[in-house]
C-alpha cells in the first residue's frame, strides 16, 4: 500500500480507503463487514470512511466494533455530518446544534476519542458558514476532531470556506469528497483545479462507479444475484449508470484491463489514482475478496497511452458537467 498526504495537511492516508455505505448495518451481515474489514487491514489499508447517516447510524457502530482493538494511532478514521439522523428539524445540516450532537453521537458509535477527519456531508444553504466553520474549529480546539472536510461542494462553496477561514483564523479545510471515476468527472474541471492551489485533496467516492466499472453488469441483462443493483436501498444511485450505452463501452474496457494484467476494478481504481490531486480512493466491498481485488491498484502507474485508450472507449458517456455537484436547495 502507497500513502499520499491529506491535501497540504501534514496527515497522511492511504491511498486507498475502505469505506461502508450501503454495505455495514445494511446489505451485509456483520461477519461480512468484518471480514471486509479485516481483510482492508492485512492489505494495508489504514484509512476508513463512514458517516454519521449510513444505515441509519449502524454502519458506524459496525465499524466500530471492526475496529475495535486495532492501535488507533495506526488509523485514520472518518465520518460526516449533514444527513438526517432522527426525525427533528435540527437532526440534520451543518448547525452547531446538529453538527455538536453528531459528533458525539459518531465518537460514541466509532468507539474513539476523536475522528481523523470530520466532513461536512453537503454544503447547508440553510447555516451561515461562518456558524458551520467556527463549529469546526472548536471541535479542533476541543480534540474531538483532527482535521475538517467537505463532501460534494462545488469550487465556489470551497472557496468560500476557505476565504473566512483565512480572514477568521479558523482551521483550513485540507479535504473534499466528491463522487469521481473514469464515467463521472464532474470536478476536473472547476474543483480539482481550485483544490490544487488551495491544498485540498480529493478523497474519491464510487472510484469503480458501484461496481459498474467491474465490468459484472452486462447490457441487456439482468444484474447478477446478490449485487448492489439488485438491493434495495443501492439500486437507486448505481441506475444512473445502468444503461447500455455505459454497460456497452465499459465492456469495451475489457482488454485494456487484460492488455495490462489488472482486473477491471483495479483498472478503475488505478485510474482515479493517477491524477495527483486524488489523495485517496475509497472502495467499497461485499466481499472481502473484492477488497484483495481492488487494493494491488494501488502504486500502479497508467501511461499517457493507456488513459487515451481509455477516453476513446467510453467516449460520450463519460459525465463531465460541473453543474452535476449540487447539494439539495433546503435541508433534507
Ligand atoms: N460523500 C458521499 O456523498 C459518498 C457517497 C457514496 C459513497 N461514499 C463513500 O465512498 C465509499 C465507496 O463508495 P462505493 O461503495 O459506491 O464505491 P465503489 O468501490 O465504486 O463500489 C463498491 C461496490 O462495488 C462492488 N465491487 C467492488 N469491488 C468489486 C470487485 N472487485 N468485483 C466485483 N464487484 C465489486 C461491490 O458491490 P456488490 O458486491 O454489492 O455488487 C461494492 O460494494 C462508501 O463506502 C463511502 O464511504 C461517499
């Protein structure tokens, strides 16, 4: 496993990262979730991702139990915040009322002192930012939470973020999450570029599109048994790539992935890997052999030629629209 640093920040992740949307507390059993888990472990992997709303705040309990007993100084763990996670109006966005009971409520589930790294899991266009990012800094102050982030901002949001915590003295976003793959690349062209005069590092999010880019969807066909487009709360975010002219071109992908002996889910791992504004991948699995799979991407080195080929391949279906980072208008 290779390591790159944070953003600017002085933390270092690995580049690749286990995360459990979906997965912990919901579509897979416990002993699959640690299973996975401890299979990121022996691999290398040292950075975990989860949120305060996944699986409705078991994921983080899961993964907390995971973890449990692993030397924390070994891990970098984090979480977010901004989703509902009850029914009040304040259970939700980026308050210093909601985000001060999350984090408790995530240090409790997680079953540590602190979080690595606490993300803002949208932008709320209903909090001042100045209330949101003083709300940060004094978890900052307080230990609770080494490093802020953001999830799915858009260049302007960013910006704007930093600006006052510049003029305010505010600890400095080091991070953003934003959804990236070979078929979305919607930050490349407003985000990346700000990010990397700021110091912002992308932590990537669905980098095999869900499973999309393992090449397992077949056009025309039903998904296989068990896969993600075939459970409940999965199949609505993977449908938007679960369309023929996508499923058509990624198979295509097929001996490019073979030309260069990598399994299709390192090909894509890989590929979000090669643009150095990335500082980490964070994969998903079911299984625990999918982790194995998808980790040997990391260190792999994909020349001019090979990304050409690529392009080439998926062609029109790849999305580029910066317009397609929004966060909902009002509070969830
Ligand atoms: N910030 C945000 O808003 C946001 C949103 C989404 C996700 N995330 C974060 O990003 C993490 C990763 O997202 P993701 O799970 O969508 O990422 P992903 O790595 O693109 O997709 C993971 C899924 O693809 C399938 N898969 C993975 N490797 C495979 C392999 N080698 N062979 C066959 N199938 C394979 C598995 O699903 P099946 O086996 O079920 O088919 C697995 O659960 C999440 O856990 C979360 O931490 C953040």
């Amino acid at each position: 496993m290779e390591f790159r640093h944070l953003g600017r920040s002085g933390l270092k992740v690995s580049e690749i990262s286990y995360g459990n949307w979906l997965t912990h507390g919901s579509q897979v059993e416990e002993d699959a979730a640690r299973q996975c888990v401890q299979a990121a472990l022996d691999e290398g992997v040292t950075t975990f991702d989860t949120a305060d709303v996944y699986a409705g705040t078991k994921a983080e309990e899961v993964l907390g139990r995971a973890l449990k007993g692993v030397r924390r100084e070994s891990l970098e763990i984090f979480t977010k915040v901004y989703w509902p996670t009850g029914p009040g109006q304040n259970d939700r966005g980026l308050s210093r009322k909601h985000i001060t009971e999350s984090i408790h409520g995530s240090l409790r589930r997680l079953q540590t002192d602190y979080v690595d790294l606490y993300q803002a899991h949208r932008f709320d266009h209903e909090t001042p930012l100045e209330e949101t990012l003083k709300t940060f800094d004094d978890l900052v102050r307080q230990g609770k939470v080494l490093y802020v982030g953001v999830s799915e901002w858009t260049a302007d949001q960013i910006g704007r973020a930093l600006k006052i915590a510049d003029e305010m003295g505010f600890d400095r976003i080091v991070s953003n999450q934003p959804q990236y793959s070979m078929l979305w690349r919607v930050i490349e062209a407003e985000v990346v570029p700000l990010s990397r005069r700021e110091g912002v590092g992308q932590i990537v999010w669905s980098p095999i599109a869900q499973g999309v880019l393992t090449g397992k969807y077949l056009p025309g066909q039903q998904p296989p048994e068990g896969s993600r487009a075939t459970d409940a709360s999965g199949s609505a975010m993977i449908a938007r790539f679960m369309r023929d002219d996508v499923l058509t071109r990624v198979q295509d992908l097929k001996p490019v992935a073979a030309d260069l002996g990598l399994s299709m889910a390192q090909l894509a791992v890989a590929w979000v890997l090669q643009n150095p504004n990335v500082s980490s991948a964070i994969v998903g699995a079911s299984r625990p052999e999918q982790v194995r799979d998808n980790v040997k991407a990391s260190g792999v080195k994909l020349d001019d030629d090979v990304m050409k080929r690529i392009d080439d391949v998926l062609g029109p279906v790849v999305e580029r629209d910066p317009g397609r980072t929004v966060s909902p208008a009002t509070r969830p």
